[in-house]
C-alpha cells in the first residue's frame, strides 16, 4: 500500500475503535441511548453535508430512496440505540469484542439470501469457530447476571442487523458515489431517530464529559472516517481495508482499560481470540490480494458508515457498520 493508504488505515482504525468509549461515557453520564444515538448521526450528517451536496444527495434518493432506508434501519437507526443500551449494562471493551462477531452474522445471512456466497470449507470451519468465540464470552463472561445478558443480546443484535448491509449495498446501492450515498443514509436516519431523541431527552443538562463525548463520538468518529475510508478504498482496495475490522476491537479494548479501568473477563481473552480468527476465516481465510479495479459503493463504523466496493462487498466480508 501506498503512504497515502497506511495514514489512512492507522487514522480509520483508531477512529472506529473509539466509539464504544466514548458511548460509554455518555450513557454512564445518564445521557439515553436513543438521544446519543439521534446528535451522534445528526452531527455526522451536518458534517457530510458539506460534501454531498456536489456528490448528488437528491439523486441518489431518487429511484433509491426504499434501499436507502433499508441501509439506515439496519446500519445506523436500530444498530446505534442498541449499542448504546447495552453499554449501559457491559463494558466497552465486551462491547466491542461482540460487534467483531457481526462477519459472522454476514455468513450466516448468506446461507438463505445469498447462495453464490454459502460458506463452505475454511469458510464454514472459521464461521463454528467464530460462534464458539461468542458463546465463550456469553457463556464466561456474562452468564448469570441478567443485566449484562441483556446488554450482551442487544449487542450482539446491533451486530446482527449491521450484517444485513453488505446483502444491500452489494445488490442496490452499487456504484453510488460515498458521499451522496452516506449523505442521504445519514440524513434519513436523522428523521427516523428523532422521535426517540423527543421521547428520551436528557433528564437534566449533559455534563462537560457527555458533551464532548457526543461532539467527538459525531463528528470525529462518524463524519471524518466516512471520507478518509473513501482514500483507503481508493488507495488500497476494499480488499485490503477489510483488514480495519480486525483492528477496530484491540483498540476499543485498550482505551477501556486505560481510561475507564476495565478489566475483561477470564472469557475475553479466548472468546475475542476465537471470534477475530473465525470471522478472518469465514472472510476467506486469506490475506490481501492484490489491489484490484474499485468500483465504489457505500457502507458504514457501527458502528459505525463505511465505504466499499461492490466488487469485495460480499457477505463474507466485514459489517459496513460501525460502532
């Protein structure tokens, strides 16, 4: 990869590994879910405002605008409230070790909607490896304590739903440039979580910490990486951008324990183990090919929105979702 590429790659992969502090804190500072959730995508909307209008927000909408939809219900409006309610009752370090399993959702997902991409072989071995890794940290880690079961399954739910993007964008959204796309996914999905930031407003006034968690959790890990993951593509190749899913939850683990003092569970260790090499292998089990032709398409960090090409957005590969 170019110098241009690694900047990029180390920037995205840090920045997508942050998230799940930084929800923490808001949560734990008594913000609601769904409120994080509506300012985190309203201000990465604003933020790409700013780009999409020459990239053609209204054109995408247009002939798109059920897909669009789709893409934000399963990237953005129930993945992100979801992941914030389970924070508050699992750390950010269990929390990211979960949302790594959503690869392997992608697989599973693939076995009735996608036959070209049924797993089979190294495949299939990496997929029964993956779920061990899941039933490891449920089964260790959180078996016994109802509230973390619960953040545990809304997690792992959140990571369900940011499987179904690939299936989308391979088949729908193809093609379309990442701004206009992610633009019109962000904008939409601030509409549809507005009712819940109305229902759920803060209690009182969000202290400093929540405050600046929510203006970084916006603008610095929603909006930024959405346009520098367009250089990775562009640069490298989805192929080797995909690599960024396995980096995203070393990073997460490690600012939880240094800055909010989590210590994972006797279940971490093995059950992330378990999960990042079953979902490397049910990815293909390969390292990057050589750069191939980009033909660009959109995909959300949880976590987070991400950008990939419909040439490697196969079900096989990462959630397009963030944090």
């Amino acid at each position: 990869m170019s110098a241009r590429a690694w900047v990029a790659f180390a920037v995205v992969s840090v920045l997508w590994g942050i998230p799940y502090l930084l929800i923490k804190v808001a949560v734990d500072e008594g913000v609601p879910p769904g409120f994080v959730a509506w300012v985190r995508v309203v201000l990465a909307a604003a933020a790409l405002l700013v780009f999409a209008p020459r990239a053609g927000v209204l054109s995408v909408l247009r002939g798109r605008a059920r897909w669009v939809g789709v893409f934000a219900l399963s990237e953005i409006v129930v993945p992100f409230p979801l992941i914030a309610i389970g924070e508050q009752h699992v750390s950010s370090s269990l929390t990211a070790i979960l949302i790594a399993a959503a690869p392997l959702f992608v697989a599973l997902l693939a076995l009735r909607f996608d036959a070209s991409e049924r797993v089979r072989g190294r495949r299939l071995a990496g997929l029964v490896i993956g779920l061990g890794g899941v039933v490891a940290l449920m089964g260790v880690d959180v078996a016994g304590r109802a509230a973390e079961l619960f953040g545990a399954v809304a997690i792992l739910t959140a990571a369900l739903f940011y499987a179904t993007g690939p299936m989308v964008l391979k088949r729908h959204l193809s093609g379309v440039d990442p701004r206009a796309s992610m633009g019109a996914t962000l904008i939409l999905a601030s509409l549809l979580l507005s009712p819940a930031a109305v229902l759920t407003p803060p209690a009182t006034m969000p202290t400093p910490p929540a405050i600046a968690a929510l203006l970084v959790l916006g603008l610095l890990c929603t909006a930024a990486p959405l346009v520098l993951y367009t250089v990775l593509i562009a640069e490298a190749g989805a192929g080797r951008a995909v690599l960024i899913t396995y980096v995203n939850p070393v990073v997460a683990v490690a600012l939880g324990m240094m800055i909010l003092g989590e210590r994972p569970g006797v279940g971490a260790i093995p059950g992330s183990l378990l999960i990042l090499v079953g979902s490397w292998l049910s990815g293909g089990g390969r390292l990057p090919s050589r750069r191939r032709p980009v033909r660009r398409a959109v995909a959300p960090e949880a976590g987070g929105g991400r950008t990939t090409d419909a040439l490697d957005a196969t079900p096989g590969g990462p959630s397009p979702g963030g944090p």
